[in-house]
C-alpha cells in the first residue's frame, strides 16, 4: 500500500480547504454555475440525474482495510448506505449532499485518499493490473511506476486544461488485465533482447462515442524515460488535438486523422528535447517510490497446508467457487480471490456499507489488510493462504460476495444507465438483472462458459460494451429504449471492437436476443474448450444474425 509522506498530505489537506471555499462561494452566490463547474469537476464531482454524484479516486485499484472502512461510513453518513465500484477501478457515491460534499474529502484525507482529477478534461486516475504485485505471470510489480506516472500527472500546471480527459493505464503481465488498448496512453513494462527494462507504448485508445484500439507508437522505450515520453506525447496532443468540438478532441482522434506515423514523428522530436531533462529518472528513483509501499512478508510455509486439498474433496459447493473465483498467485501456497459484486437483485458493482466494513476486516484477517478493484466491478484479495481460502468463502458466502461467476455471462459489467445518469438513454441495471434472471443457473453458465458481456446506457460507453464479447447499448427511439448489439470485441492482448449485429432490439426483447446469440454460439462452436470469442472469428457474424433477426420477426 502506498503511504503518503508530508508533501502528499499537504497537497491533499490542501485541496480540501480550497474546494470548502469554492463550494461556500459557490452557495452564497460568488461564483456562477458556469465558474463552480470547472472546479467541482476537478474535485471528482457531477450533478446527474437526481443528485450530485462524487467520483473518488483509487489510484490503480489499490485500498487499505482502513480506507475501506471510510467508504463505508461515508455511504452510510452522507448518502443511501452503498457505493458503485466503477470500469476505472474508482468508487462513485451517487446522493450526496452538495453542501456536504467538502465534508466527505477532508474525511477522505484522513485515510490518503481524495477525488482530485478524476473527473474534467485533466489526467485522469492512473489504472493497471487488478493482481499487480501478486500476479504469477508479472514482471516487475507496475505499482511503483503507476505511482510515479500518477505523481508528474496531479495538478500538471501544463496539462490542466487538456482538449478531454486523458486516460493510462499500466501492465507488465504476459495477459493485459489493465485493457491498456483503449487507453489514451497504455504502457506495458517489458525487458528487451539486452535483459533490459524499458516500455512498450500504446497511444490513441479509447471509448464512448468514437471507439478508437490504440496503436503502438514505441516497441521499447528505456525505463528512465517514462514520465519524458508522456510528456511529449500530452504536449502534441495539447497543442494540436481540436477545442472546438468535444466530439473530436480526444488524442484518438488526434492519431487517426494526423496517421500515426506523422504523430510519432512529432512525439518524437518534443522528446528530444526533453529527455534528458528533470524529467530523467535518476538511479534510485524507483527504488525510493517501492519503498513508499508498505511491506508484509508471505508465509513461507503456506504451501505445505493440506487442509484446502481437503475441503476441495469435501465440499462441491466450494469446489466450484474456487473454479471460477480464485486466480494463481506468483508465491506456492497463495491465491488471489474474487469477491464478486454481481449477485441476483444487486446492480453491479454495488456494495453496501454493512459489506465494505465486513470485506475490511476479512482483508485484515485474510489478506494483509489490502485489497483491490478490477476493471470488471468487481473486488479482489490479492494476498490469500490456501489455508484460509475455506473459512473466507463461508464468510464471502454470508455477505453475498461468494457467486462462482467469475467471468461467465452474469459477471455483467454495467454502468448506473437510466437509473442515476442524466446522460443516458436507457436503462442497463434492469437488464443486466433481467440477463441475470434469465441464466440464474450456475450450471448452465459453466456450460457456456467464459463470456464478457458488457452494457452501456448511452454512447459514452461507460460500461465498456464496445470492446465486450457481447456488447449492449441503450440508445432512444423517440422516448423508448432499444438496444444495439455487438458481438466479438476484447479488450486483452488480442484487444478489438465488436461487429454491429444489425437494427436495434427494443427492451422487451433485449434477454430473448442474448439468450439467442448464446444458443447460437453453442450450436456453432467446435466444442466445449472453444470460448465465444474464437467461435465468434473463426465463423463471424452470419449464423448469429441469421439466428437473431429470424427469433426477432417470428
């Protein structure tokens, strides 16, 4: 975990006793709608549907048990008793009290933590690997450098006020978990022929409206020059990407139009002039930074425990939950678990107040007192005995956090949709729970097998359906809501954007179409070892929109 030294807190405490003044201002009639906007947006702060809504920063998925117990007094304090863990590894509370807002960040910087930048046309928070650090197909543990990276990025007087929001994201695992394809910037840390470390560099990914995979600008880039070559790539991309329209101002399509050899071109000669600046990591600069981190040493003894073996052979219920919700961990005796945020009845992503003070005393008995968010909504231990892997399911088990569905087609990622969003078209909690209720049977589920089903209420994509196996978004058919469907996007190594499959499917029928494209897939995969994804390329898409429109006019 990182832990703040003076200055970090300083800058936090900071910021809180600004923003206090600007909403009091703001309040009592000093500042406009139009001036109170720029600066609420900075602070992580929205006014959506039916109340504001606060975006709190959690800087690449990473939260104490102490922090996960502020979240948890703040739903319970300051708004309806739950928070939404988002697509960006953030936490989002969606009915705070204007007037209150400033209560809620100095609580936060009680426990370093804030909502600075995580909103506004400014670097956003800096994202990775759900498992860095733990993972066993990992490199180097990215955290350090997504710390760094997030450090250069907070309060750039340069990069303050960008074209649009700006978005990295880090990996160094064999498997991109950190969906770095559709980032503004992605890094993978890699080592070259020479036993280096450096970086290969993706720019131009990105989402919503325009969506855009992001293209390689630098197959290696050496390791002391990462915060240089952001630089140079945030400078061309202020300096040309277009103001006037918000439509088209992100640096995807800055790199599309431009052609990426004439951006690179540019990057690289802003670099020159740059990179051996103070920009330059100096040896021990990373160093220092992990030893921000706080340390704790693993059982060197865990893997001799034979009492998991047991319970596997015992207990079917828990055999199946270890399937699916547990991950391989780089030390022998260690998995990383999967809390999952996606039972019956709840949206996903959502988590009660009473469950965050829960999952914080089960990451202090089980898991060193840390825990993570994923990119999927969902939760993780990174840090687990095998040992302890038994009693913590029963626990996951009470709390509701235990669903074996890791991955498989109910493990929906969805934003809020109608149900909170000013922006959106169209529901996306209620379907995802009609989807849920449509293939409730866990057995069937592990029939089918892996699927990424992702759903969007409206085209800023927040529930990332472009880049899903199956993709959903909510779009308005003069007031009614339809959905257009995608098939055969990912956003791992093998990153791409989904086929429409054709017309809009109104609501009624939106858990028929899906239940269709599902049946078709079994019909047409090679056998059980062939995912969606690989049946879906190997046949494309005219068996199931054959299929799917024939279902829709019968």
């Amino acid at each position: 975990m990182y832990r703040y030294d003076q200055h970090d807190q300083q800058l936090v405490d900071a910021r809180v006793a600004e923003f206090r003044d600007q909403t009091r201002r703001y309040l009592d009639g000093s500042l406009s709608a139009d001036e109170f906007r720029h600066l609420r947006l900075r602070n992580g702060l929205y006014i959506q549907r039916f109340a504001p809504m606060l975006r709190i920063s959690i800087p690449y998925g990473l939260l104490s048990s102490a922090q996960m117990r502020m979240l948890a007094h703040i739903a319970r304090k300051y708004d309806k008793g739950y928070g939404h863990f988002t697509t960006r590894q953030n936490i989002q509370f969606n009915w705070p009290k204007l007037e209150e807002v400033p209560d809620i960040l100095a609580d936060l910087a009680t426990v370093q933590m804030h909502a600075i930048q995580t909103s506004g046309n400014c670097i956003r928070n800096i994202t990775s690997d759900p498992f860095a650090g733990a993972a066993a197909d990992e490199l180097v543990d990215p955290r350090p450098y997504c710390e760094l990276t997030r450090q250069w990025a907070t309060f750039h007087p340069e990069f303050n006020w960008l074209p649009r929001k700006f978005k990295i994201a880090f990996s160094s695992s064999t498997k991109d978990r950190a969906a770095t394809r559709v980032h503004d910037i992605g890094i993978h840390i890699v080592r070259n022929a020479a036993g280096e470390l450096g970086y290969e560099v993706y720019v131009g990914g990105g989402l919503g409206r325009t969506p855009i995979i992001g293209v390689k600008i630098r197959d290696f880039l050496p390791e002391a020059d990462l915060l240089s070559y952001c630089e140079a790539i945030l400078r061309i991309y202020n300096l040309l990407g277009r103001r006037d329209n918000m439509y088209k101002a992100r640096i995807k399509i800055l790199v599309k139009e431009m052609g990426l050899a004439a951006f690179a071109e540019k990057v690289e000669a802003e670099w020159t002039t740059i990179k051996d600046g103070p920009l330059k990591l100096k040896d021990g600069d990373l160093e220092r930074m992990k030893a921000q981190f706080s340390q704790f040493e693993l059982d060197p003894t865990a893997a001799e425990d034979g009492s998991y073996a047991q319970k596997l052979s015992e207990d079917p219920a828990f055999a199946a939950w270890t399937r699916r919700n547990l991950k391989d961990h780089r030390v022998p005796g260690y998995k990383l678990v999967f809390l999952s945020l996606k039972a019956r009845g709840v949206a996903p992503g959502d988590v009660s107040a009473e469950q965050m003070d829960a999952i914080a005393d089960l990451a202090d008995r089980f898991a060193y007192g840390e825990l993570r968010a994923t990119h999927d909504q969902n939760l993780v231990f990174t840090d687990v005995r095998q040992q302890d892997l038994y009693p913590l399911w029963q626990e996951l088990g009470r709390l509701g956090l235990a669903t074996p569905n890791i991955g498989l087609l109910t493990d929906v990622i969805c934003c809020p949709g109608l149900d909170f969003c000013s922006l959106s078209n169209a529901s996306s909690i209620a379907v995802a729970e009609e989807i849920f209720d449509r293939f409730e049977d866990l057995d069937y589920q592990h029939d089918i097998g892996s699927i990424k089903l992702n759903m969007s209420g409206c085209m800023n994509g927040c529930g990332h359906h472009s880049v899903g196996h199956i993709g959903i978004l909510g779009v308005d058919k003069k007031g009614e809501e339809w959905y257009q469907i995608t098939l055969g996007g990912s956003s791992g190594n093998d990153a791409s954007l989904g086929d429409r499959t054709g017309p809009s499917v109104e609501r009624a029928h939106i858990a028929d179409a899906i239940q269709t494209i599902v049946e078709t897939y079994l019909k047409e995969r090679l056998n059980e070892e062939e995912g969606f994804l690989a049946c879906y390329r190997r046949v494309g898409m005219p068996p199931f929109k054959a299929k799917l429109y024939a279902e829709s006019q019968a």
